[in-house]
C-alpha cells in the first residue's frame, strides 16, 4: 500500500460513513486516554488514524475527546482507570497490564493479523477474554505491524551462541520485553517511557526494549548508542471500550466504532511504517544508534528464544493457551512483516 492508496482508504471510508450517519441524530463525546507519551508514533497514529477520523466522519453520532497521556494516569494504572469510568476509551500496549490480560503476550508472538483473527474467531474468544478480565470492550487492535529491538547503551558481552548475554546488565521493561531480556540473563527495571532518558543518561539502566519507530520522536536517540537486529514480536497495542459506556451507545453508534476500527487496523499499520522509514533515514545517516547485526544461527536462536519465552507465559499464565494459540500462530507461516526487505528477514 502506498501513500495514494492510503488516501484513497480514508475517502471510501468517509463516504461510507457519510452515507452511513447522514440520518443519524443524537451525537455522543467519548473520552480518550494513550497510555503512551504524545509525541510516541503509536500515540501519534491512534490520534491521526483514529481519533481524526471519528471527529470528521462521525458528526451528528459519535465524537472522541483525547484528554492525553501517562499525565492523565499512569500507564500501568491506565486499564484500571477505564474500568472504574474515568474515561471511555483506551489506547494501550496490553503488556502493561499483562497481568490482568497475560493473552496479550499471544498477540506479541502471532503470525495472523486482525482480519484474520476476525474469520477465525480469535477476535471473538479476545473480547471474551478482555470483558472478563479488565472489564473493557476489545475493539481494535492497532499499529499491528510494529515490531520492536533491545536498544542499548553499550555493547553487550556475547555468548559462544553469538547471542547477546546481558548478565549484570539492567534493562528497562515492561510486560513486552521482560521474559526475554531475563531469559538473556539481565535484571529488569519498571520505569515509565518518560522516564527512560533520565535512567540512561545516569546509567541506571542499561538498554530498554522499544518499537521500531521511537527514538526520534520521544528523544532517546542521544543516549542511545547500539540497537540488536533482527527485531522482534508484533505490538500489542489495542483500543478498548468502557464496557458501560460500550452498552450505553445505540446500535448504530456501535456499528460506527465497529466500522471505523476495520479502517484503523489497516491504516495505522502504514502510518507508523511511514514513520519508521524516516527514522531509519536520520538513523543511517547519523549511524546512532549503531546495530549489531546477529547472523545465521545466532539471529535463528536469539528469535526462538524471543518467542519461546512469550508463548511459556502464556501457557503459564492463561487457561485460554490451548484454545487461543491456534488461532494466532499457524505452525510454518512466516512471522508477520511488511517487506523490510531481506535483509530485515530472518529465514
């Protein structure tokens, strides 16, 4: 998809949802919170490709208001936030709130995406696993095609694997990143995004794990020094619904919702690519921060271990493993990527 066929999405979209709203009358105002900084790209695109959109498409039925980010609550607090009402929706990383919803380590590893998991009734058995447990409703599953690195300040020591040994080392994580960098030997440290820069520059930890289009646009740049390739997982990063406030809203209401979170999961996907592709610009041109290119089996093993490590917490963690792996991950399909290139492929 390229950026004509990106606009030609959002036209067909707007006159259907013209069509759609034009004899619909009693227009509501739902409340926004990220979880994430402003200024991430991921906060970025829920505002551009899915905020926007409702606002211009939804006059007469439906309005979002974005009251911000990790100011209005902390993220780890945030899912809890949306339960109780202090706003009606939610755009977050599940991981954090992995505890409360650990099926979200299956989205990390899946290879299937939401259209699919939509025909497959993966879909379904989530927002059945999300009302349960945090009380939302599961509409969206956005920027499905961000992937992530370990970024670190310094080089890593190297095991006989060739696969990077953090031992003694301290790294920033959330739910995300954790099983693996244990698994790798480090000590993980639960800090806010915002707060990364700070601990790097003081060198109270050590490297962070991060989407694959953050550094430029939340300033981590500068006290980033290495990144470790290939990247890995797929985010988990959903939008849910207060679940009073999802049964408050008509019919049609919903049906808005319903249509336009068919549109973000595709056009968020491209907005964050987009993005990625002019950070790998300044990037290269900058070579900060530098990547540490893994190869042939140690690039296959440090991969395996990545996911291997989530799939265990979601065996450990979840009674829905058995029934709920299947239909994100069929054994022998390629993880999901947007062509990188080859070089971005690990066979």
């Amino acid at each position: 998809m390229n950026k004509s066929s990106y606009g030609l999405g959002i036209a067909a979209a707007a006159i259907v949802a013209v069509t759609a709203t034009s004899t619909f009358a009693g227009e509501k105002t739902l409340k926004t919170v990220t979880a994430l900084q402003q200024t991430n790209v991921l906060a970025k695109s829920y505002l551009k490709t899915f905020v926007g959109p409702a606002n211009t498409l939804g006059k007469g039925l439906i309005q979002v208001k974005n009251l911000g980010g990790q100011e209005i609550v902390p993220p780890r607090k945030a899912a809890a936030a949306l339960k109780r009402g202090q706003f009606d929706i939610l755009s977050c990383p599940t991981a954090y709130y992995i505890g409360t919803v650990p099926e979200g380590y299956g989205l990390l590893a899946s290879n299937q995406g939401p259209s699919t998991l939509r025909a497959n009734g993966g879909f379904k058995l989530l927002q059945k696993i999300y009302k349960e447990k945090a009380g939302s409703h599961l509409l969206a599953w956005g920027e499905n095609l961000t992937s992530y690195y370990m970024y670190l300040a310094k080089k890593p020591k190297m095991g006989k694997d060739g696969v990077p040994n953090l031992t003694g080392m301290k790294m920033r994580a959330t739910g995300t990143y954790r099983p693996l960098f244990r698994a790798l030997g480090a000590t993980t440290v639960n800090i806010k995004s915002s707060e990364i820069f700070t601990a790097m520059q003081r060198k109270t930890v050590d490297g962070y794990g991060m989407t694959d289009s953050a550094l430029i646009a939340i300033g981590l740049q500068p006290v980033t020094n290495y990144r470790v390739w290939p990247n890995f997982y797929v985010t988990n990063q959903v939008v849910t619904v207060n679940l009073n406030t999802w049964n408050s809203l008509t019919q049609k209401q919903r049906d808005f919702l319903n249509n336009l979170a068919l549109h973000y999961e595709t056009s968020s996907v491209l907005y964050v690519e987009l993005e990625r592709q002019k950070e790998e610009i300044i990037i290269a041109k900058t070579n900060k921060p530098k990547t540490i290119k893994l190869k042939g089996a140690a690039a296959r093993k440090y991969l395996a271990t990545a996911y291997a490590e989530v799939w265990k917490e979601l065996k450990k963690r979840s009674k829905y493993h058995d029934q709920l792996k299947p239909l994100l991950y069929v054994q022998g399909k390629p993880n999901r990527q947007i062509d990188f290139g080859d070089d971005r492929l690990i066979k």
